[in-house]
C-alpha cells in the first residue's frame, strides 16, 4: 500500500501550479500617492497597500515585483519588491 501513497503524493505535489510571477526591470517613475511604479519597458505596476516600498526608492533603480497573474484579467497588483543591484 505504501508502495501505491508515495509516487500518488510525490505526482500530487509536483502538478500544483506556481501562483507567483515575477518581473525585473528600472524605475522610470514611481507615484508614491498612487502606489504606481513605471519601469523602463514601459510596463505600469500597481502595488498592494501591503507591499513594502523603500523610502528611498526613486526613477533609476532596478527592482524585481512579485504578483500573481489574473488570467484574462491581466496581474493583481505587486505584492513584493525587492532591489536589484
């Protein structure tokens, strides 16, 4: 019986979709009011009220945004950013 449970959990947990995207790239502008970040690619980012955003944070800094795609509906605002050097 085990024989049958181990290869059944290992297929289940291997088959299970990532949710988190990513995307990297330098800050043209960002909207501190609006929670809005624009990158080079010309790419406009909404980020969560939860995401935590440096204060320091300005145009020419290159950033990495975690979000989860919606489907059709495009990506839910970014729920993560970290600094990239």
């Amino acid at each position: 019986m085990r024989l049958f449970i181990v290869p059944a959990l290992l297929s289940t947990l291997l088959s299970v979709p990532a949710f988190a995207d990513q995307t990297s790239g330098e800050i043209v502008a960002y909207d501190r009011l609006a929670n809005v970040i624009v990158l080079a690619d010309k790419s406009i980012w909404r980020l969560d009220a939860k995401t935590l955003v440096p204060s320091d944070l300005m145009a020419g800094d290159k950033v990495t945004l975690t979000f989860t795609s919606d489907g059709d509906n495009g990506a839910k605002p970014a729920t993560a950013l970290t600094r990239s050097e």
